[in-house]
C-alpha cells in the first residue's frame, strides 16, 4: 500500500471515530445531562466535516496530479 493510499485510509477511519465519538457524546448527553458532552458532539462533528473536505480536497488534488488513478 503507498502512502499515499494509507493517507486516504487513514482520514476515512479518523472521520469515522470522529463520527462515533461525536454520537458517544450525545448519547452520554442525553443519559447524563451534562452538557459539556453537547459542546463535545459540536466539536466532533465539526472535525469530521473538516476531514470529510480534507479528503476530498486531498483525491482531487492527487487525480489532478495524476496519481491516484
């Protein structure tokens, strides 16, 4: 595997956990009540939207380069 498919890899799984820990906090917010959990979610959510762009920002800048196929 080249690096270069082990970093697409790699920011798939990071978006999935951000995704998991994001609804992990929502799920402790709504057994807990604690809000801090919500502020937790928000910023979770927000960093796999942020890699979610990443990524795509980073396949389309290799298949311009012609490296990803």
């Amino acid at each position: 595997m080249s690096l270069k498919a082990f970093h697409i890899v790699f920011v798939i799984f990071s978006t999935l956990l951000a995704l998991g820990v994001g609804g992990w906090c929502i799920w402790v917010n709504l057994v807990e009540g604690a809000p801090v959990y919500l502020a937790g979610a928000v910023a979770s959510f927000g960093s796999a939207l942020a890699l979610v762009i990443y990524g795509v920002w980073f396949y389309r800048k290799m298949k311009r380069l012609r490296i990803i196929t």
